[in-house]
C-alpha cells in the first residue's frame, strides 16, 4: 500500500502559471577531515560557529555562502566528506532524510592535487549529480535545488553556473568554487524579489560579454555574472530548465517562481502530513475543512505579495471532480444518474482529491519605456 501521501501537481495553463518559494538552508558538501568535537554535519548560523579544524579551502566555501544577498542564508550545513570519497553518496543518503533548501559541492571541479579541473570533467561529474537532484524532485517529492557548474540539466532544480575567471581583490575563481556564494546569495534572496541584476559588491571583474552573449546564455539556461561598466551583478535569475512542454512553460525557467512554487508544495505537505492525514475522518466535511485551510494560506500568500490578488478566488483549493469521478468509477459506482455535488461527497476511502491553482507575482525585470517628442 505504501504510505500515505499527497501529490501536489502544479500545471500551467497558458500564460498564467502556479508559482512559490523560499529558501533558508544551504547546505557545503566537503572532502575534508572532521574536526574534533563536531559532529556530521555541521550546522552553522554566524562565522563564528565555523570550526577551525577544517581546511582553508572548507572555511572559505562557508564564508562565501554565508555572505548572501539582501539576507544571509538562514542556516549552513557543511556535510563532511573523506577526502579519499570516491564520490558524494554518502552525504546524498543522509540529505534525503533532512530538511534544506540548496546544496553545492565546491569539490566538483578541483582534481585530487587540488587544482582546477577542465570543464569536461567538471560538468561530468556536476551532471551525474545532477541526476540525482532530478530523482529527488521527481520521484521522492523532496523539492531542493543545486547550484552546480557548467551543468546543462534542462531541469528547474538546477541552476547551471556558468562564470569562470571571477576577480576579487584576493583570488580568481572558477565557476566551481563560486557556486556557494551563487547559493547563499540565491537563499538571502527574499521571495518578493529576484536575484537578477544582483550585485556582488566583492567582484571586481568577470570577463566581458556582449549583450547577444549574455541573451544567447540566459536562453540556453545558463547562469551568469557580467560587468556593466560600473559593478558586476548577475544576468537575469535563470535555472537550467530549457526545454518546456505541455503543463511546463517558461515560467518554470525563473529561480524565483520555482522556489515560490517549491514553498507552497512543502507548506501545503507539511501541514497536510502534520495536521491532517491519519487524523479526521475522510468525509466530505472534513475535505472541505482541508480546502478552507489551503485557501486561507493563499490568501496569506496574497498578503505577503506573492500571489497576484488582482482577481478574486484566482488563487484557489477544490475538490477535483474529474479525478473522484474517475476514482468512484474504478471502485464499481454508477455516476450516471449522480449530480456533482453528490459526486463531491461520496466516499472515497482514504484518497482525497484536490486540485488548485494560483498566480505567482514575478519580479520586475523588463521595462520598456517610449519617450515620444
């Protein structure tokens, strides 16, 4: 039978799209070697909870992810790797059973003597991680995002960092080694906002694109930095995702309309899973008190500015009347001489039929402006 769940299927129907998120935890997957006193992972908060013990390099990762953006990320979580680890499993396992919302692996493209590996190799090793981020998305419904290097996932939980030669007034880094900061940034973005054209007050330079590069690169999902003759800031806040389909539109391209639509869908289980399966009665009255209590978090939602309030009950929970009838139908029941409403309340047995949809606000990020004399 497995166990209970809940699925929660956004689906875009033309121009308008379901959209959410937040993000609070980072988490710095490390080959390093674990200090004494600590236990793995380690949770940190403020740089002073940073541990000696660990590597210059490792110490770094965490500072720049803890930089963030209007915010800092609420929380950093380093999972301690061996140095000799032959790959990343052992940290995936223990991810899976813990709550985070980024994840990077600053490793993935430095060789074993420590020096920066090529982009081949790099982006070999990023998108069989990858993979397993997909996995986790799709079919473990645990809704996380990594940032990875030179990564063309063609997926909305991953966001393909793409900048190499990254000048600060101490180091050049690669691509790889500036996924945390990416990240950290990405968590301290608040969800009313986008990080595109986000500064990085730390960057000195970057190399220069023309602007058919720089549209040519956000088109082909990638994630980039460019200077603009005065400051260096990120292009438009773009994931991997490329290849959209039926039910999966642009919109799911935009890092800050799946990290919108990745917090209604952890809220929304969460509070399912907590207050409500295995603790009413599935009857109809008990359905519709689940619905109210969905509806009165979008319009929270509303209030908070990130769903468009413009059109009354646009953002709302119901019973999925196409889908019950399909379930009733396998269970042996005659529909045909049933009305809707008796359809709502009939006995489903321990499933609950929903369906929702709700308008995200994005950003503004494009503005044309005619002056006429």
């Amino acid at each position: 039978m497995g166990e209970p769940s809940i699925q929660i299927v956004f689906k875009q129907a033309g121009i308008t799209a379901i959209k959410r998120g937040e993000r609070g935890a980072v988490v710095l997957i490390l080959k390093d070697t674990m200090p004494a006193t600590y236990s793995n992972p380690i949770k940190m908060e403020t740089i002073d909870e940073i541990p000696e013990g660990l590597s210059d390099f490792s110490k770094e990762q965490i500072k720049l992810a803890m930089i963030g953006y209007q915010n800092p990320p609420k929380q950093v979580i380093a999972y301690i790797e061996k140095a000799d680890a032959a790959d990343y499993s052992e940290a995936q396992s223990y991810l899976e059973t813990i709550k985070w919302d980024y994840v990077v692996v600053p490793g993935i493209g430095i060789t074993v003597d420590g020096k920066p590996d090529t982009e081949a190799n790099t982006t070999s090793r990023a998108t069989d991680f990858a993979t397993w981020i997909k996995q986790l998305r799709s079919t473990k419904d645990i809704k996380v995002k990594a940032v990875l290097p030179h990564c063309p996932a063609d997926n909305e939980g991953v966001i393909n960092f793409c900048t190499d030669d990254i000048k600060t007034a101490n180091k050049t880094y690669t691509a790889a080694e500036y996924c945390s900061r990416i990240a950290g940034m990405l968590a301290g973005t608040p969800l009313t906002i986008s990080a595109t054209f986000a500064p990085l007050a730390e960057v000195i330079d970057v190399p220069h694109l023309k602007k058919e590069e720089r549209d040519a690169a956000v088109d082909a999902g990638k994630l980039i930095l460019f200077n603009d003759g005065k400051k260096v800031k990120i292009d438009r806040a773009v994931n991997s995702f490329v290849t959209t389909i039926e039910n999966k539109g642009d919109d799911f391209k935009k890092i800050k309309i799946v990290d919108i639509m990745d917090l209604i869908h952890d809220d929304i289980k969460t509070t399912a899973e907590d207050s409500y399966i295995g603790k009413y009665p599935n009857d109809y009255d008990h359905k519709c008190l689940l619905i109210t209590a969905i509806n009165g978090y979008f319009e929270g939602l509303e209030l908070d500015g990130l769903l468009d309030s413009s059109i009354e009950g646009q953002n709302k929970a119901e019973i999925d009347l196409e889908a019950q009838k399909v379930y009733l139908k396998s269970q042996g029941t005659d529909l045909s001489s049933m009305k809707d409403q008796e359809i709502k309340e009939s006995n489903t047995g321990s499933q609950v039929f929903l369906k929702g949809q709700a308008v995200i606000l994005d950003a503004i990020e494009d503005i044309k402006f005619q002056i006429y004399i």
